[in-house]
C-alpha cells in the first residue's frame, strides 16, 4: 500500500511540472501572437496618421493654388488697365499732332494776314496752355505706367517664388507618398506571414480529431466510442459490485477484450502513436454520498483496472506502465440528459488518451478563435 502511494506521488510531482512547462510554453505562444498583432495595429494607426497628414497637405496645396490664380487674375486686369492707359495715350499724342498741324497753319495766316495777328496769338496762347496741360498729364501717365510696371515686377518675382514654394510641396509630397507605398508593402507583407503561421498552427491542433478519426477507423464497430473525445466509456455496475473498487471475475474476459482492442490500437497504429503521450484511466460516480467518499472510490477503481491491465500480456508488449494513469474524478463529471444527472451512465470507467502538447494546442486554438 505504501509502494502505490509513493508511487502516485512520483506521478503527481510529474505532471504538476510537466503542467508548469506547458504553461509556460502557453505564456510564450500567447506573447507571440500578442507582440504579432499590437505591431499589426500599431503599423495601422501610423498609416492612418500619414493619410491625415497627406490630406491636410493636398487641402494646403489646394489653397495655395487658388491664392495663385486670384493673384493672376489681378495681373490680367492690371494688364488690361495699361493697355487702355497706352490707347488713351495714344489718342492723345495724335490730337497733339493735329494741335500742332493747327499752330503751324495759323502761323502761315498769321503770315498772311496780319489783320488777325491779336486774335491768333490769343488761340496760340490758348493752345499753348493747352499743350502744357497734355505734357503735364502725359508726365502724370508715364510716372503710373513706371509705376505698374513696378508692381508688375513685385508680382512677377511674387509668382516665380509661389511657384517654386510648390514644385518644393510637391516633392515632398512624391517622397511622402513612397514612403507610404514602402509601409504598405511591408505591411501587408506581415499580415501575408501572420497568416500564413495561423494556418500552421490551426494545423497542428487539428491534430486530435485526425486521431479521433484513425482511431474509429482502426476500431471499426468492434467497440463504439465517443465521437468527441475518443474515449472508451464502461459502466461500473457491470465492473464493480456497489460500493466496490474490487473487478469483477466475470467482468475481467470483457475488460481485457476492450483493452486489448482499444490500447492495442492507440499503441500500434502508426496515425496515432506518434502523438500518443499518455493514456488515463479515470473512475466516475454519481452525486450520491459526500465527495471524499465518491472519490476515495473512483480512485480505488481506477487503481484496480490499471492494475488488471498492468497484467495483461499486451502491458508489457508495448511497456504500457509510463503511459498508464489512474484517476479519481468522483462526480465531477456526471452525465447529464436534458439537464438531469444519469446516475446510472455516470458511474463509469473511462479510459481516454492524451495527445503531447494537446494542453498547449487546446490554449493556441482557443487564442486563434478570438483573432
């Protein structure tokens, strides 16, 4: 009695490491993925940034080419208002011409009639004062006109300068938007590659239900067992008598028949056995009694039917004994239709296996599921 307990306890420290290394490894994957997608969104918001940035540069660069075309606007009519300036000029300049047709004919009259010499040289002083006041005004119009051209000249530097300022903009905007191009390429690169090693593992955990289908396919309808899990379930009322954790005689040719064709083919079929790393033999009552005493007694039993199996000629074919787990549940598990224990279907022998890594694959799919 004592040689078991110690050995229950070997096997207990083991498996709370083992659990201690898978989590670990759980804690590393999630880290993984968590570092994958917050570099996924960080990639995103500095895209989102760059596209504000371009939208309110193009809205800036639209602005100052409507300022450039007003500003052309107002040269053009600057430019109309000088041409008319210059017609205006030259209209003058022909009555000034026409004026001084006149003088030179009044002179000759003033040759040929000196009669009229008082009342010419009143016209001439009147043309004169005339003449005097179309050279002032002419002045005045040559000062504008130098002025314009001023103004032209302040403009025309003014436009150059816009225009440079822009072709500036829009270089910078050429560089912005390769850069973007450069982010967007890298980034749908890592969502390529994200993918790609979601598939990967989505794979590996798909591992268990490959096993589950090569093992009813290997079993056939020799022995039903459950669709979900792959377990073999046994009812312990045909095992034990109530209250017993001691096999039945009569009981044992069929418990060695099942074990035989169930353990023989998770140890042997080359589909499953790679990935096999422990097979569980778990006891089950139901809710009648207290807890302790329930799983007192789903442990004894578990306990006997490992040991019947260790005794088995196909235990030590295939050293069955570092597989083996025995395991006490009591009613932990029970079975329920409708919402209602089965007590009956619940007092059972389960006998399941587990996958290497299947803890860690489990947790992996869980994460995956919630991207």
């Amino acid at each position: 009695m004592m040689f078991r307990k110690k050995e229950n306890d070997e096997g207990t420290n083991f498996w709370i490491s083992y659990a201690d290394l898978m989590a670990g490894l759980l804690f590393v994957f999630i880290l993984l993925i968590g570092a994958i997608v917050s570099k996924s969104i960080i990639l995103k918001s500095s895209l989102h940034e760059k596209e504000d940035k371009l939208t309110a540069l193009s809205q800036t660069l639209k602005s100052k080419e409507q300022k450039l075309h007003e500003l052309g606007s107002a040269l053009t009519k600057n430019t109309e208002a000088l041409s008319q300036r210059e017609t205006q000029l030259h209209e003058k300049m022909q009555t000034l011409t026409l004026k001084e047709a006149e003088i030179r004919k009044l002179n000759r009259m003033l040759l040929e009639a000196n009669t009229q010499k008082d009342a010419l040289s009143k016209k001439i002083v009147l043309v004169q004062n005339l003449l005097s006041d179309t050279n002032a005004s002419l002045e005045k119009s040559k000062r504008s006109l130098r002025a314009y051209e001023g103004k032209i000249l302040v403009l025309s530097n003014a436009l150059s300068q816009s225009k440079e300022a822009v072709e500036e903009k829009d270089a910078k905007m050429l560089q912005l938007l390769n850069a973007l191009d450069e982010k967007q390429t890298k980034y749908d690169t890592l969502v390529a590659r994200l993918q790609q090693q979601k598939a990967q593992i989505k794979s590996l955990t798909g591992i268990k239900l490959k096993v589950i289908a090569a093992l009813k396919e290997a079993l056939g309808s020799k022995i039903a067992i459950d669709k979900k899990s792959g377990s073999l379930r046994l009812a312990s009322n045909i095992l034990f008598d109530k209250g017993s954790a001691v096999l039945k005689e009569d009981a044992k040719s069929e418990l060695k028949k099942a074990f035989e064709e169930y353990i023989g083919t998770l140890v042997s079929d080359q589909r499953i056995k790679p990935h096999l790393d422990k097979i569980i033999i778990e006891g089950h009552t139901d809710s009648d009694g207290g807890y302790l005493y329930n799983l007192d007694l789903s442990q004894k039993r578990a306990l006997a039917v490992m040991n019947y199996l260790l005794t088995l000629d196909i235990a030590r074919e295939y050293d069955l004994k570092p597989l083996l787990i025995a395991s006490g549940r009591a009613y932990l598990d029970p079975i329920k239709i409708n919402g209602v224990e089965d007590k009956e279907a619940s007092r059972r022998i389960e006998i399941k296996f587990r996958l290497k890594n299947e803890d860690a694959m489990h947790e992996i799919e869980k994460v995956l599921d919630v991207q």
